[in-house]
C-alpha cells in the first residue's frame, strides 16, 4: 500500500504504525529507509529521504503556514521541499522544518526542531538544531 502511496521508494523499506501523511505522493524513500512509531509528513511539498534513512519516534516533517492573517485565510496550502541525504539518523521527537536540507551521515539529537540546513558528517541537536561536533 505504501508503495502505491508514495511518489517513491526503495526496494526495501519500513514504516512502523501509525503513520500520517497529507497526500504521500509527494514523498521519496530510498532504500533501507525505516521510519519508527507515530511519524507526521505534511508534504504539501516534496519530501526526499536518501538511503539508509533512519526515524526514530513521532518525527514530524512539517509545512509551513503564510505570517499575515489575511493570506492564512485563503486556505492556500504553503511548503518548501525537504531534502535528507543518505545514512542519516533523525532522533526520535525532532521536526524538520519547511526548506530544510540535512547532509549525509548526519546525526540529529532527540527533540531537535531543524530550523535551517544542517551539513554532512556531524552530529547536531538543539533547539534550534545546530552541530555540535563533526562526526569521522
């Protein structure tokens, strides 16, 4: 079923119930991606996960919403696309925030709220997420 849903995926790949999603066909796995419990994709935009991708917990991928009333009244749906490279493990609670890119091989602490890109090879948590060290 998944298959079917998504825009895209990996041979193999796992989700873990519930999951939610808007429309899925905006959202690209690759392979051995694995999302745990309780993960939100709101993917008015595109979503794009590498291989290896590793969710823990209630990982929310988010849209984004316009700042003046007036156009949140229209009802128009806004998004950026997310990007997450491959072999990236996303802590358990983060959000991944409208336009993020997250490199390669990173790590993100639980509870991170990804605000802005984050580079490959580091580990990074926070609210804001930002890197805390380099990861070799």
């Amino acid at each position: 079923m998944i298959r079917e849903l998504f825009g895209s995926t990996g041979e193999e790949f796992g989700i873990e119930p519930p999951f939610y999603c808007d429309y899925g066909y905006n959202i690209h796995v690759g392979e051995e991606f694995f999302a745990n419990f309780d993960c939100v994709f709101l993917d008015v935009c595109k979503i794009t996960f590498g291989d290896r991708v590793l969710l823990g917990p209630k990982v929310q991928v988010t849209a984004t919403h316009p700042l003046h009333a007036e156009k949140r009244k229209t009802g128009l749906e806004f998004g950026k696309p997310i990007y997450v490279g491959n072999d990236v493990w996303i802590g358990g609670g983060s959000i991944l925030n409208p336009g993020v890119t997250i490199g390669d091989n990173t790590v993100t602490g639980s509870g991170s709220v990804v605000t802005r890109d984050i580079p490959a090879n580091v580990f990074a948590a926070g609210n804001p997420c930002s890197v805390v060290r380099q990861l070799n």
